[in-house]
C-alpha cells in the first residue's frame, strides 16, 4: 500500500500542515509519497529525505518536480512532454484550514476521481463554518454553546453576556480568537476577527470548562474510536502551542472517565459524523458541562491525523480504506436529446 | 470582452446543460468560447460551429481540442508537448445540477484562479441541498414550507399530512420526485427518491400555490433585479418541459404584482443573496401564501442564465464581472518555521 501525503496549502495553516505531514512521515510504515501544494498552488513531489521544514521555507522545494492535477491522478511531464503517474493508492489530505478543510481538495479529489482519505465537499463546507457547525449538531441532535454571529454591519450583540470568546467563522486555527471580559474590549476583538473572515461568532468563554477529544472513522469493520484525551490546555490553544500539538508523535493518556460518559461520547461522535463525514479520519472536541455532552468542534483533517490517539494506528488506516464513499455514477445517453431528435425532427437543436 | 460558456458535466443535467449553452450562445452578443465538460469530466474546446445537440449526442466533440484545467487557466497542448492557454476574461459555469451546483466548479475555479460567474463553495452546498436552503432561509429570516427529512433508516415521517411532494434532497432537476396524495403510495415515492439520493426531503403540496420566480445578482452598480415572473406551470415541472424551459430564448412577462410584493420580493432576494451568493446570477422561486412570502429554492446556476427575465442582459453581464468576489490571499512566510529553526536551534524539524 502507497499513500501520499498532501501538505501546505493557500492557508493560514501551511507551516502547521507542513509539521504535521512531517510528523506523519515517522508514524507510517506503510511506503509513502509527498506532494507539497505552495502558497501559489503549485503542486510538487518531494523526495523523502527532502521532508524537513527548512526545505519549504528556504523555497528548495521548487527544485522539485511539478506535478499536475489530471483525470485518475497527479502526473508529471517526462521525456518530450509525455505525462506519466505518480502510483499511490490513496491520498491523505493533510492541508489543514482553507483548501484543505474548506471543500476545495475535497472537490478536486473527487472531480479527478482520485480515492483520498479526508472530508468530502459537503463536509468540508458544513464543519469549516463554525455558525454551520452549530446547524449541523442542531440536526444530529447534539447541543452547543449559545452563540451569535456577527457581519461588519451588524457588530452589536444582543443576548451573550461577558466574559466572551470572539472567533472568526472559517478559521481552523487560534488565528483572530480573543477572550473578551469587558465591552471595552470587544470592539478591538471584533477588528481582529474581521481582518480575517467577514464573519464573525461570539460565544461565552467558560474557563476550566471540560473538554474531551475523540477521534474515529467509519472503517471496513463500522465505526471505530479512538481513546478518548482531556487536552491539558491553557486558556487559549495559540498558534505557538498548537504547532507542537501537531508535532506529537507518542502516545497520550487516555482520560479516566466513567464508561457512560465514554458511550455518550461515541454516541454524540456517531450522530456527527454519519453519513456525512465518511472517507474522512475526524476529531471531535467537546465540552462537558453539567454532565451535558456539547460540540466544541470538529477537525475533519486533524493535525497528524490525530494518530497519536490510536493504539494501532496503521492497522487502522488500511482498514479505513477499504470504507471510502463511492461516488454515485450517472449515466448520461442522451436519451433527450435523442428522442427530440427523432420523434419531432425539428432543426434547432439538432 | 470574451466569455467561455462552461456545461456538461457528470450530472442528470447534463443534456439540460447542453441546451443552455446552445440557447445562451444565440443570446449573448460579446466574442465567446465554449468548453464541454462530458461525462467522464474530459474538457473540450468546441468550435462555435459545432454548437449542436447532435455534435454532443453522437459523440463527435471527441474530435475537437482536449483542455486542462491547470493554474490561472484551461490550456491545450500544442506542438512538441508545448501549452498554451485559452484566451477568456471569464468562465460562466453552465453546468447544471451535480458538478456546477455542488460546489466542485466553484472549487475548481478557485483553486485554480480562474475568474467565473457562479455561486461559489458555500453558496453551492448550502444551495445544492433542500435541507441546507430551509436553514440557509431561516438564518435570513425567510420562511419556507415546513419539511421533513428522511434517511434509508427512518422513513417514518412525524407531522405531515397529505398530499406531500417528496423530493430526493440533493438533485436541482425534478428527477425523484413525487407527489403523493395517500399513505400507500409514500413508500414508493420513497423508493423512488432514495434510488437518487440518502437524503430524501417530504413537504406539503400546496396545488395552485402562487409562484414568482426572481433573478438578479450583485454587480457594479448594487442589487440588480429582472422582472418578476409568475410561471405558468403543470402541477409538476417534468423532465421534458424542464427541457424546453431551458431553451427559452424570448423575452417573458412580469407578473402583475403590487408595488408591496414586488419590494418584498427583492427584499427577500437580496437577505437570501449577500454576501454568499455573490459572484452569482442566482434565480430565487418564491411561493405566496396568505401574503407571506416563502422561499421554494434558490437557482444559483439557472437555465441559460434566466437570460429572458432580463430587459438588458447583454448589458448586465459586464458590470457583474466587475463586482466578482476576489480571493482573500493569504500570505505564508515561513515565520513560525524560521522562529523555530533561529530560537531553538533544534535538530528535529530543520
């Protein structure tokens, strides 16, 4: 079994992406390919023992060769032009954030009709909105935190009360988020989220609270799980922090709590993620509070792919792979077209 | 000023795509292009000439010019290998139904900076999806008909009464769908829908309801709207007569409305429309009933544009390519890595 790594990305998360596809390369044993996408979209395969941050930052990664996007695959141009294929069996979408997360590679995947492990479009679209996300646990049922989104012409809250965490929509990362404790402070907090997103959520920031990820994926043998961690944070996970998050290659504590609590997270994780997010290897973090299980988020490309989560991480993956959703093939006959044709044998659209 | 008419695609619209690029090429007044999507998503150049319905059914387009999607543009390859670029100021993306309303155009377009009319990822999914268009509705505070969503698992519905119209959740054609006017033929309108679809949508049906359809878009020059037009419809708009829809090419009525639903109407388009929608020429259909305005759906592709709801079409097109929505960059600069590299000094991610 081949897969291939795509990392980087037109993202807020390009460096963290790299981090995390190097992380990656140590934990696989199975054989791998990396294909890099710059800031400018390029597509490049690069050599393993060319997988290390200084190779993307000095900009040698451009020595490498380019490949190109086609129908059942990346290729590359070879002698006169002649195009050959980069042989893998899957690829894992490691382009954390925009591109990554937001339906793009989701949607060249499957437009070129190549198998990948990661979020299909809708997916994408529904878990890169953090106000979509809200309607999407409305609809399986799970609570969250209340909330209210914010445009740039309509700045003004009307329910939530201090202190707050302000956060643009369409961010993965910690990128624009603010605690705010007074009104004083939310204006400020407000500009900051809105240089990055035209949207903009407000929800109560409860320090201490509980928090729990999960990781899992619909596998050839049905859903499967992943322990279940209480991340030791501080109050906000900054960018500094979560770029050695991504970088975790052991394994973590699995956290002591009572087998109830772990099946109503299953459960919760369960009626998120079908069928939706099948094909895709997703974590969920949630907030307890009151013994009530809500949705934080969900990462449907997590850092490292969250393998550190698992005991038998490649044993999972093949298992994984053999569970990728389908595409529903139409056949198109023209039967309409035809039929007009013959039976009124009119000109016009002959 | 030169437009490429994108259509095709693997969709059950395909051939309904075909006839709007036919209609739209007698239309439109500026130079053009005209890129075929067929159905195993190979891109061809076709020759104005060629613009028949025969050329596509008998399969003769595989004569004319392959095309990649590469960055910054299609291209072709010329002598020795060597690629060279179409030549277009914008692509408008006349693919209707799966591929052109699912957010996969769109993602392709903007990953690969090419300039386009159409919705883009978020407006397509939320579009694309009856369910997502009620939330999407209700978050712009616009109200629609109430509904109920079913999955293969759970097909019993809860509220409704009859007669219902059940419609596969995700197809913009009337493919799948049924009205239903007793509990013993629901099941085989269900079996019917879920052949399309994992996601099947039942609402009431309302005979004789009062549509308008309304199009318009955001351009240079603010909101635009056309004319307000009454549909004269069947109960149900098949397949076929969905066909010669598609092929309108005169101009249509306004329907005779007060100033007061008229102003509601474009209200209601406008909440609907900004600022996801932006980029798009939308068509929205709107129900009236006990004066209360509903949004049916949202049409971010229509047939040939709705072209014949406009008085001056050929004149609109240009300012709304003025006011296409441009990519926020993002700017990677390799910080995070070279702070890490400087300060630390550390061997594991150099």
């Amino acid at each position: 079994m081949t897969l291939a790594l795509l990392f980087g990305g037109q993202s807020y998360e390009h460096e963290i992406s790299i981090v995390s596809a190097i992380t990656l390369k140590t934990v696989l044993t199975c054989k791998l390919e990396f294909i890099f996408c710059d800031k400018d979209r390029n597509f490049y395969q690069i050599p393993e023992k060319s997988m290390k941050a200084s190779h993307f930052a000095n900009g040698d990664y451009r020595k490498d060769r380019l490949l190109y996007l086609e129908k059942d695959g990346f290729v590359f141009h070879g002698f006169l032009g002649k195009s050959k294929k980069l042989d893998f069996d899957a690829v894992v979408n490691l382009i954390h954030g925009a591109d990554g997360e937001d339906g793009k590679i989701a949607s060249l995947f499957e437009f070129f009709n190549i198998p990948f492990i990661g979020p299909r479009i809708e997916a994408s679209v529904l878990s890169y909105s953090k106000t979509l996300t809200k309607a999407l646990a409305s609809s399986a049922k799970i609570e969250t935190l209340p909330f209210e989104t914010l445009t740039p012409d309509q700045r003004l809250l009307k329910k939530l009360s201090y202190p707050l965490i302000v956060k643009p929509d369409h961010l993965g990362s910690s990128i624009g988020v603010s605690i705010v404790r007074s009104k004083e402070d939310l204006e400020y907090a407000l500009d900051v989220a809105f240089a990055f997103d035209n949207k903009v959520i407000v929800e109560p920031f409860i320090s201490a609270v509980k928090e729990y990820n999960l990781a899992g994926c619909l596998s050839a043998n049905g859903m499967e799980f992943s322990i279940v961690e209480a991340p030791q944070k501080k109050e906000l996970l900054d960018f500094d922090k979560k770029y050695l998050d991504f970088s975790r290659s052991g394994q973590v504590q699995e956290a002591k709590i009572s087998d109830e609590l772990k099946n109503g997270l299953y459960e919760a994780f369960s009626a998120l993620y079908k069928p939706m997010f099948e094909g895709a290897l997703v974590r969920c973090d949630f907030f307890v509070i009151d013994d009530k299980i809500l949705l934080n988020e969900i990462n449907p490309c997590p850092g490292s792919l969250a393998h550190y989560l698992f005991s038998d991480f490649n044993a999972l993956i093949p298992r994984l792979l053999k569970a990728l959703p389908k595409e529903r093939k139409i056949n198109v006959e023209y039967n309409y077209i035809n039929s007009i044709r013959q039976a009124k044998g009119k000109a016009s659209y002959r």
